[in-house]
C-alpha cells in the first residue's frame, strides 16, 4: 500500500507543484508529476493481481470516522488501474488542447490543481471502505470536476450546465447517504465489512438499501432516467476534462453498484430484472438521442449513456443468474461489464480526444458545418474511425469483446428454466442488437459528415492542420490499446476474472469452453488483420495508377458544398419512423419573396425527460420561490423579525411535544 498512498500525496501536490512554474512549463510538470503518481497507484494495483491476494491498511482519523480502511481487493485494483492509464493519457493531451488558452494568457493555475485533485479523488473513493470518509471523497470529486467543467466560465451556457451538473451530484449523494445511513443505523458501524454482515441477514432491507445505492450512484454513472446532467455537463467541459468523466468517473458510479452488491452477497430476482431492464432502456435511450445530435461532444455524451447501459445488461445479466443459484452464467455477465467498463474508458477516451482535436483547430462542435477534415487532420481522422469502429463494436477490436461475452450470457441464461427469464433475456438481446444497429447508423453519420466530402460552412475547416504530437500520441495510444484487446480476448477474459469473482463473492472453476472462444475470436481476429494487410500489399505494390479526370457533368456546374448531405438529412430516415419519441424544435425563416435574401431551416431535438419533466419542475420551483422574495427586504429588523418568529415556534412546539 506505500506505493499506493505516494501515488495519491503526488496526485494531490502536482497541480500546486505545476501552478508555480512559467506558463509554458506547466502542463509538462504536471504530466511528469502525474506519471509519476499513476505509475505508484498502479503498482500497487498489480501487486494484487501479481499475488492473488486483497491488502489493506488502517486509519484513526477520530472517534467520529472510527478506524478508516483502505482496501485494494481484485476489484479496486481493476479501477486503480483503469483510472490510472485513463487518466494519464487526458493530462499528456491537456498540453496541447491548452496551449492555445496559455497563449490567449488565461489563468489555467486552478485548472491545473483541480484536475489531478479529481484524479486522485476518485483513486481513494474506489479503496476506501468507510462510508462516511467514502462520502468525503465522493463529494472531493463532484466539487472538483465541478470546476473543471465550468473552465470557460465566462460563457453563459457552460456556467449552466456546470451549475446543473452539481445539483444532480447532490441530488445523486442525497440517496447514497440514505442508503449508507440506513445500513450504519442498523450494525452501529461505518465499515463496509460490518455492513455486510447484516445485509447478508436482512434480505428486506437489503433490497431497500440497494434500490437507494442504485439511484444514487445510477445518477452518476448516467441510468435512464437519471441521466439528465451528462448532455450537458459533458459538451460544456475542455476535452480532456470530458474525457476523464465520461471514459472514467461517471465509471465511478459502477463500481458503486457493483460494490454494494458484493456487501450484499446473493441479490432479490426482483433487483435483477428492474437493473436489467432500466440498462436496456438507458442503452437503447442513448443510442437513439445521439443519433438526433448535431453537437459532436454532446453526440458522444448520448454514447456513454448507451454504454452505460450496456455496462448495466452486464451486471443485471450477473445478478439474475445469481439469484438463479448459476454462477457458470453469472461470471460472464459480470465479466463482460467489467471489461466493457475498460473498452468503453479506451475508446470513448479516444473519441472525446479526437473531438478535442476537431474543435481546437476549427473552433466548432457543430457538425452540420464540418467536412474534408480528412485531407487536413488525416491522423485525427483516422485514429477517429478506430474509436468508431470500436464503439460500434466491431471485429477486430476491443468493443466487440465485451458485448460478445454479454449476449454469450444472455444466451446461456436462456437455460435458465423459467418462461419469465426466457422473456425478459430475448428482449434484452433485442434490444443490444437494435443499439448496435443505431450505433453504426450514428458513427457512419458522424465520421463522413465530419472527415469526408468538403466542408459545409466552417471557414476554419477549411484552412486547418493536423492536432500536435502532444494530442496525437496518447489518441494513438489508445487506438493501439482497442487493437490488442480485441486480438488477444483469452488474455483479458482473465484479467477481469478475478474482479467478478470479487463481486460474486466466490471463486470456482471457469468451464473450458469460455477459454477455447475466446482463444477462437483471437485466431479468427489476427487472420483477418492478416488478410486485410495482404490486400493492402497487393494494392500498393502491384496496382498501377489510375489517372483521374473531370467528366461531362449533364450540364452541371462542379459539386459544391451544398450538393451533399446533412447531418440531419443523413438520420432523417431513420428518425422519421420514431416521431413520438422526440420533442422536434423547429427555426424557420421562410422565403418572402421572388428573388429572398436570406432564408433558413434548423431543427433542434429535446430529450424528452428534461422538455416535459425537468423544466417544468425548474419552472414550478422558480414560481414557487417568487412567492418570497418580499421576504428578502434587505431591513435587518425583519430578519430578527423573522428569527424571534421562529424561536417562539420551537419554544412553543418542544412545550407541545412534551
């Protein structure tokens, strides 16, 4: 654990170390340094794995906390080091994206202390095993990605949705401190050992703490429909930023999941099939919105909801061959989530980074305007495709590893002998292939909207060049990461082993069969990548050069940039058949004349929780609150007014309840 807690002390002392040096040598301090801190936190990671057996150390911080543990068991060490990689490649890409805010002569000093602040927040919550210190750091970092999100403060609508994004947080922490209290109220400890002594007694109250754990760390991992927050929040931070919350931190929110459910030991059928079918429901809800974007950053936000949802038919694929008493079933479901959590951390990283990429050489995130960036930006554009491949889970990489184990489970549950599994489990894979579907409709419209054809409107698409290395080499790091994942599966099924072991709460036998598919998926993966590079020696070695030339176009003038397609147009099709699904927001000005000047069309969609939940309830609360504002007069008189007003109340009340 030493090198573990030097991690964290580096992680905590880099942002302050870096604020004291020259602008230009700040962001590289802060790589260093942080570095420094993954590789520490990471070797204490590997040491469970290496030796196979869980290490903890503890604190007495007071009476109050009583002995603080913390614990890297199979399933921290999964995360430590997830987090650690994740993290590291954001922070190395951080000195590119910032340059151009350094050379704009902005202060970036409380940027650079809050971001490995987060890092190192989010290291301690997935070890520590103490619900009120676990609650500290939990609230360390929400308030810290907080700040980070809110960089650009000076624009209106970062400011809201930083604004939003913390209210949701507490909202979020609200139910887990519920959850918490009821347990701590119940066994007289704050430990998560002693929690799970009494859980494991108390089916009924297990199933409520559960529920409470599962809404509010459901909300931060972003579950339909406590989603809301993500849209926003994600789109409105820098990239890297982005790329940490969504590949990592709303990552958090699972292992807060999976973590009550290793306390709780066997869960109710009844948990199963409500996380099982709300997963459904968030990947499919996801999936479906992102399709309808037109803000990049904001379209990939939509994606880890999707993924998340994927992430959760995992775990409820687990916990309802638990309840079921079949852990051969269970292992699969639990294993592809957790290795969907890393493929998802890889190439959503990836794709937030190559986002980044975009908007800091053509200062847009609007799609509808981009196009051609291929001949500019060919290494983004590139490396682009690879995290769409991966995302669209695709062979020969990482993404199509994790989904393969997830329908292999759903597809051995169906031998699970009850007509309700059956039912519930051919929905479930239904509704993955109808995501998969969408998802490729979603990246093909994303990637030739953006990279192919010529640009739509942006003049800066236009006149641009490729990101600098500082932000090429960890996107290609990430790209080489969903390659060898996807080509050696046997290799990553059992690294994530021992983590679903930690959250099944046993060990047993794996059958046979498991490792000789993903043996199988390995050979048939290097083979196509084998003919695929044959194909491309025979192209480039014997192929002989085409000349290309201008035919007669029919009377036309050359193609323009108007003479292509939309975003909007691209999904419309699609879209149309799916109308009762979206609020549509139509900007119209219509031609006036014979010969109009100006004229255009836009069409924006809402999700449909925020236009007919969220915003009345906002609505509702401001109508409320008016109704006092005469109370805030600003004369002091009223306010001790107002104070012996309620001190009589309480006099009168405590003489009443006696």
């Amino acid at each position: 654990m030493n090198s573990y807690f030097t991690g964290i002390i580096t992680f905590i002392l880099s942002g302050f170390i870096a604020s004291l040096f020259a602008k230009k040598y700040k962001t590289a301090v802060l790589s260093v340094l942080c570095t420094a801190a993954s590789v520490f936190c990471a070797t204490g990671a590997l040491e469970v794995f290496t030796k196979g057996e869980s290490i903890s150390r503890g604190f007495n911080f007071s009476p109050v906390f009583q002995t603080v543990n913390f614990t890297i068991d199979p399933l921290s060490a999964f995360f430590i080091i997830v987090i650690s990689i994740m993290s590291l490649m954001a922070v190395i890409y951080s000195n590119g994206y910032l340059k151009p805010y350094l050379e704009k002569s902005k202060n970036i000093n409380s940027h650079l202390i809050f971001l490995p602040l987060l890092i190192a927040s989010m290291q301690l919550v997935v070890t520590c095993s103490n619900a009120l210190m676990f609650l500290i750091f939990w609230e360390i970092m929400s308030l810290s990605s907080f700040f980070l999100v809110i960089f650009e403060s000076d624009k209106k609508d970062v400011l809201k949705a930083g604004v939003k994004y913390l209210v949701f947080m507490h909202i979020c922490v609200i139910f887990i401190i519920i959850a918490f209290a009821l347990c701590a109220i119940n066994c007289g400890s704050y430990d998560f050992s002693a929690f799970s002594e009494m859980l494991k007694n108390n089916a009924h109250l297990a199933n409520l703490v559960f529920a409470f754990a599962f809404i509010g760390f459901g909300t931060k991992a972003g579950f339909v429909p406590f989603h809301n927050w993500l849209p926003d929040a994600h789109p409105a931070a820098p990239s890297h930023v982005s790329a940490i919350m969504s590949g990592v931190m709303i990552k958090t929110g699972i292992y807060g999941i999976l973590r009550m459910l290793s306390i709780m030991g066997t869960p109710s059928r009844g948990a199963a099939y409500a996380v099982l079918i709300i997963s459904v429901i968030s990947a499919l809800y996801g999936v479906l919105y992102a399709i309808t974007q037109h803000d990049l950053k904001r379209l990939l936000a939509y994606h880890s909801i999707e993924n998340i949802g994927i992430i959760g038919i995992g775990i409820g694929i687990g916990m309802l061959a638990l309840s079921y008493n079949n852990p051969a079933i269970a292992v699969l479901g639990f294993a592809g989530a957790i290795l969907h959590i890393l493929n998802h951390s890889i190439f959503k990283e990836l794709l937030f980074l190559s986002a980044g990429s975009v908007y800091i050489k053509t200062h847009t995130r609007n799609i509808e305007v981009l196009g051609g960036l291929i001949k500019s930006m060919p290494y983004s554009a590139v490396l682009f495709l690879i995290g769409s491949v991966a995302i669209c889970a695709l062979p020969p990489f990482n993404g199509f590893i994790s989904e393969f184990l997830i329908y292999f489970a759903m597809l051995k549950g169906l031998l699970i002998n009850n007509f309700f599994v059956l039912i519930v489990l051919l929905f479930a894979i239904a509704g993955l292939a109808l995501v998969g579907t969408m998802a490729i409709l979603c990246f093909t419209k994303a990637f030739s909207i953006i990279f192919l054809g010529m640009p739509r409107g942006s003049s800066a698409a236009q006149n641009t060049s490729d990101s600098e290395k500082s932000m090429l080499i960890p996107m290609g790091f990430l790209a080489l990461l969903t390659l060898l994942i996807g080509v050696t599966p046997q290799y990553m099924f059992n690294f994530v082993l021992s983590p679903a072991s930690a959250v099944m709460n046993q060990s047993f036998i794996i059958p046979v069969e498991y490792g000789n598919i993903m043996q199988t998926i390995s050979i048939c993966a290097l083979a196509f990548i084998a003919f695929i590079a044959v194909l491309a020696i025979i192209k480039f070695k014997f192929s002989k050069k085409i000349a290309l030339h201008q035919t007669w176009g029919c009377g036309y003038d050359k193609p323009n940039n108007f003479m292509q397609y939309s975003a909007s147009s691209y999904a419309s099709p699609f879209l149309s058949m799916l109308k009762p699904l979206f609020k549509k927001v139509f900007d119209i000005e219509k031609p006036k004349h014979l010969f109009p000047k100006s004229a255009h069309f836009s069409l924006h969609i809402d999700d449909i929780e925020e236009a007919y939940i969220i915003n009345p309830l906002v609505k509702f609360d401001e109508w409320f609150l008016s109704k006092f504002e005469a109370m805030q007069s600003g004369n002091i008189q009223s306010y001790i007014k107002y104070g012996l007003i309620f001190l009589v109340l309480i006099i009168v009340g405590s003489f009443y309840i006696g």
